[in-house]
C-alpha cells in the first residue's frame, strides 16, 4: 500500500500524526537551544542625541530645537591642541556581587542624590529567582572617584568596572566658530533689513534672519548639552546577588561551578518547556480525545464487521 492510499484511508489517524511531530519538532529544538549565556549588556538611547554620534543627554536639555542637522560626525572636527582646559565626558559600567540588591541600590541612590547627582533609571527584576538591579546615575564628574570607591564598598566583589572618556573639546570649539559665524550673518542680515523698503525684500530678509536664528538657538543647545554631560559622569551599575547574572567576561575559561550551574539552569529550562507543552498538550486533548476516540471506534467496527 502507497503512502498517499495510506493517508486516504486514515485522515484522523494522519492529522494526529502531524500534530505528534510537531509537538515532537518543537520540544528538541526548545531543548537543544537552551541558552547558556549570561546577560548581555545593551546599548540605548536616552535623551536628545546619539552618545556614539554626537550628544548624549539624559539631563534636561534647555533647547527644543532638533539639532540633527548641525552635527557633525567626531572624525570630522579640527583638533584643538592649545586648549588647556579639556572638556571630557566620561562613563563608567560597574558589575557588583552584593548580598542584598534592593538595600545597596537604595545607598546608591541616597549617596547619588546627597552628592548633587540624579537618577537616570532604576530597574529591579528576579530572573530565575535570583534577584538583579540595573541603575544609570549621573554623579558630579570630580566627585566621580569618591562615589567609585563608595560603591565599591558595598560590594561582595567587583566582577567588573569599565571607565570611559570621550573628549568634545574640538567638537565645543568648531561649534563656537559657527556660532560665531552665524551671529555674523545675521547680524548683516539685520543691517540690510533696516534699509530695506519693498515688501519682498523685508519678507526674504525676515526669513533668513529666523533661520539663521533657528541654527544659533540649534547650536547653543549642543554647546549646552556637551557642558552638562562633561559636568555630570553617567554610570551604569549592574547588581546581583549571582556572578552568573551580571553582564561580565569569566576571568577562567574553565570553572566548574559555573558550568554546573549552567547545566542547572539549562535542565530547569528543558523542564519548564516540557511542562508548557504538556499543559498545551492537556488544553488540546478537547480535540484530540474525541478524534481519537472516534478513530479507536471506527477500528474496531470495522474490526467486528469483517469477523462478521
């Protein structure tokens, strides 16, 4: 007997079978990908401006002028190398094994905010029963050293600390020479302005001066916003109660501990999917009980009627 002559004369039998694989299909596939990998560290956008491209602001920003137009890629401004004092911004990424994560993320945040800093976010969360923080705070940027060595202090140990700086002083400089610049232009615009008598030149000449107005008010929110990121350092704390759950490269490329937990892990996981499918398999038996029941009883009528 061929296949196709073999699923004519069984569709219910052939519709549970394709059912069966592919419950089948998708419980290996969920239990050969089970993730081994800690949590890895993402990148985001907050405030204003890209941090990557041009200004990155999570602090209030005085201008709502879209700045986009105006900046210009780093690569691209002229080095400054007679400035004496360097405007830095600087970022910092801190992984800390602590014993209580909701109590030292509450010292993080009082020594933040006594120290005249801010809150950019704060988030708690309890991954596989094991408790985690994710805070980005501003600090003063001289005090940065000193909250440093207090956040350490709180710590079990400090899995990892990434310390950055990103010099804008040539960025802050050419934007000081088109500001310049444009105060130049508009202030010729204005002069020739006074003069003008025709009601189109007064028009044309009135619209250049608010665009160029528009560029001046662009530009000063930029100067701004490198000034206030340079005068506030942003860290971002990662905290756990487990090395495993804080984003970090192991030191040791052979650890036992860590691959038995990992292997907990990963039979914890296989085991909660085997679960859901088996509750999806339960919701399901609505349709296929009775199916079944009625392929069962079509068997043996036929069964009793060939006897017959």
């Amino acid at each position: 007997m061929s296949p196709i002559v073999w699923i004519k004369n069984n569709k219910i039998l052939s519709l549970l079978l394709v059912i069966a694989v592919f419950f089948v299909l998708s419980f290996t596939r969920s239990f050969l990908g089970v993730s081994l990998s800690r949590p890895s560290i993402s990148s985001s956008k907050l405030g204003g401006f890209n941090y990557e491209t041009d200004v990155y602001s999570d602090a209030p920003v005085e201008m709502g002028v879209s700045r986009s137009n105006f900046a210009l890629p780093v690569s691209e401004y002229t080095p400054q190398a007679d400035v004496e004092n360097r405007l830095v911004i600087q970022e910092s990424n801190l992984s800390l094994l602590v014993e209580d994560v909701v109590e030292v993320r509450n010292k993080i945040l009082d020594y933040t905010k006594t120290n005249g800093g801010y809150m950019v976010s704060s988030n708690v969360s309890n991954p596989q029963d094991t408790p985690t923080a994710t805070l980005k705070i501003r600090v003063p940027a001289e005090k940065l050293d000193s909250a440093l060595d207090f956040f350490h202090s709180l710590s079990v140990k400090v899995v990892s600390e990434n310390l950055t700086g990103r010099d804008v002083t040539d960025q802050y400089v050419d934007i000081d020479a088109r500001l310049k610049t444009l105060q130049n232009t508009k202030e010729r615009f204005e002069s020739i302005l006074s003069q003008a008598v025709e009601i189109d030149d007064i028009t044309n000449l009135t619209q250049r001066i608010l665009s160029v107005q528009n560029q001046i008010d662009s530009l000063k929110g930029q100067q701004n916003s490198l000034e206030k990121n340079a005068q506030l350092a942003k860290l971002t704390i990662y905290l756990s109660t487990d090395e495993l759950a804080l984003p970090y490269a192991p030191s040791e490329t052979f650890r036992p501990n860590v691959i038995f937990k990992l292997a907990i892990r990963s039979l914890v996981g296989s085991l909660r999917s085997l679960a859901t499918y088996a509750i999806w398999i339960g919701v399901y038996s609505v349709v296929w009980v009775p199916a079944l029941g009625i392929l069962l009883a079509v068997k043996m009528w036929r069964k009793r009627k060939i006897l017959q």
